[in-house]
C-alpha cells in the first residue's frame, strides 16, 4: 500500500494495541520483530516505549564525532545532519552527540564519517 502511495522507503512501525484486552493464546499469533510495538495505549509506560519507537524510526541512531576545531564546515554539517544534543572540546576537537536524521545522513553526511567515534 504504501508504494501505490509513493511512500515505499517510509520507516513502518507495526503497533499492536489493547493487549490488556487480548488472550495469550491470540497475543502469540501476533508477528514481532524489532519494528513491532504490544501496547496497552492507557499504559504510560506503553507510550513512552511507543514515542521512543518513533523517534527512533525518525531520526535514527545516535552518533559522536570528533571533529577538529579549525573545521567550522563538519560542525555545520553535524547540525544539518541530525539534532546536536551535546557538545563539548576535547583539546583542539570539538566533541559533538547527534541524533542522526536517517536521510540527511545518507545524503550529505559523508564528510562526517572519518570523524565519527567507535565505541
């Protein structure tokens, strides 16, 4: 359904809801795999999880990069990349944590690649 929309490489979430209401018997016929969220949506605990999902389908994975000071360039670049949610200097390196936003990574963030921290 989604390519007939033209949505074809849009990240699926499959969200089974009212699992309080469910068997265990029909909850074990539920398919699962890591894009899958068993909910109960009056379960603040079970929203949390399923906003965290989200997020993650949305803007990715989180990434360090150690970037040098003098290159103002991949600091922008960071920033265009995904969303900055700490940043610190290491001597003459700029230290910056970043939510990645899937998309913007693969298009533009190359450069960013031979400074990114393995953990």
């Amino acid at each position: 359904m989604l390519e007939e929309l033209g949505a074809g490489g849009t990240p699926v979430l499959t969200v089974y809801n009212k699992i309080d209401l469910s068997s265990a018997a029909a909850l074990s016929l539920l398919t699962g795999g890591p894009d899958t969220i068993r909910m109960n949506a009056f379960s603040e605990r079970d929203l949390d999880r399923l906003r965290e999902a989200i997020e993650d389908k949305l803007l990715g994975d989180v990434a360090q990069f150690r970037i040098p000071a003098s290159r103002g360039d991949l600091a922008a670049l960071a920033y265009r990349v995904g969303e900055v949610t700490e940043q610190g200097t290491d001597d003459e390196f700029l230290v910056l944590t970043v939510r990645l936003n899937p998309a913007d990574m693969e298009k533009r963030g190359h450069a960013l690649e031979d400074f990114r921290v393995m953990n």
